[in-house]
C-alpha cells in the first residue's frame, strides 16, 4: 500500500512529499528543505520510519522545489530526475534566487529520465508520468491509480492553477494540460499540489473559477 507524507518548507510554503510502500523504499518529491532545520525534518523522518530512499524526482525545477536538491544528493547520493525540458529552467535556478534574495548551492547535475506516458518504478509501486506544460514547460504530475493519487506539482491547485507569468509560462498551454491531461482521471482522484491544501479532480472540475 503507497503511504505519502507531505512537508511545507521554504518561505514559498512548498509541498515536499516522501512516497513509500510495505518495501520500505522512497521517492523524494520536490525537496524544498530550505535551511538546517527543514533538512533535519526530513531526515529525521525518513530515519524513523526506516526508509531507503531511492530516487529524487522533480515536477518542475522552480526554485522552492529544488532547495534540497543538494542536500539530497549529499545525503542520499541522489540526483534529480526531471523531463528534459526542465533543465533550462533548472540552470536559471541560481539566478532566480539571487533576485529574491535567497541563497541555493548548485543543484547536481540531473538526470533527464520523466517522459510524458512513461512510468516509474520504485518498491512495489508504479506511477505514471503525465506531462503536463503550461507553468513550466516539463511540468511532470505522478500518478498512483490504485491509490487515486496525483501529485501535481504547480499544474492545479484547490480553486486555483499554476502561475504562467514566469518565463517560460504559457496560460493556454496550463488549461489544455488541466483539461486534457488531468480531468480525465477519475473524479475521486486525490490532487496534491506544490502549494496549499489537497483537492480532487471532481471538485475543482465541478468549482475551480479558473476552468469552469
């Protein structure tokens, strides 16, 4: 059974989310950890519940998603994985933390292995890989069928949506990827978004003011 921990770190209030199984085996979503005390908790938790991690997986590569990217690395030897078209966004990281006046170490070089169909494997558990565009081009969601969960990244949110005002954004491509890509899941499906509360596919079809 897939069992998901969710974390808000960072002065963004950034979802981090830890997904395991009956294996004991993890998959780091999104490491916002932000400073010492946010590395600690993750950790810490990880450590309790005596978790291998074994792969870090990115949504997208904005910079309150990717805060511990490093520490993961050093912790746990992994690099992010992310759709190939992320990693312009990625190398403009550093720069986009400069100008909030946030300091980032240099995210480990990633791995460009998340493919819009694809899936990915870890324990006893298989997620399938929706590309969804629009906040950033490789906006990738995770999808868990058998547990009804989606883990969305920036794409939808409780009666709202992604931002498209960033470079790179596109407002048209976000709405088709929303409607096309995402409500066609079932309408119990679990919506864990990068930011805020969770939702489902049913409610915000039925009330997000952004798509009804």
């Amino acid at each position: 059974m897939l069992q998901i921990q969710s974390f808000t770190f960072n002065p963004f209030s950034e979802n981090t989310y830890l997904l395991y199984d009956d294996s004991n085996e993890c998959v780091i979503i999104d490491p916002g950890c932000y400073d010492a005390a946010e590395e600690n908790e993750l950790a810490t938790y990880i450590q309790t519940k005596k978790l291998n991690p074994v792969a870090l997986l990115l949504t997208h590569c904005h910079i309150d998603h990717i805060f511990g990217n490093n520490f993961v690395f050093d912790k746990y030897a992994l690099k992010p994985q992310i759709h190939g078209n992320e990693v312009m966004v990625l190398k403009a990281a550093m720069d986009y933390a400069q100008m909030f006046g946030l300091t980032m170490k240099e995210s480990p070089e990633p791995i460009i292995s998340l493919n819009d169909g694809g899936e990915f494997k870890f324990g006893n558990t298989t997620l399938k890989l929706i590309l969804a565009p629009g906040h950033s081009p490789g906006s990738i969601c995770f999808y868990h069928k058998e547990s009804n969960l989606l883990i969305g990244g920036d794409v939808l949110f409780q009666m709202g949506i992604g931002r498209t005002d960033l470079p790179l954004g596109d407002s048209v491509a976000l709405i088709n990827s929303i409607t096309e890509k995402l409500f066609p899941l079932p309408a119990e499906t679990i919506v864990y978004p990068g930011h805020g509360p969770s939702t489902t596919i049913g409610y915000e079809k039925e009330n997000n003011p952004f798509l009804t």
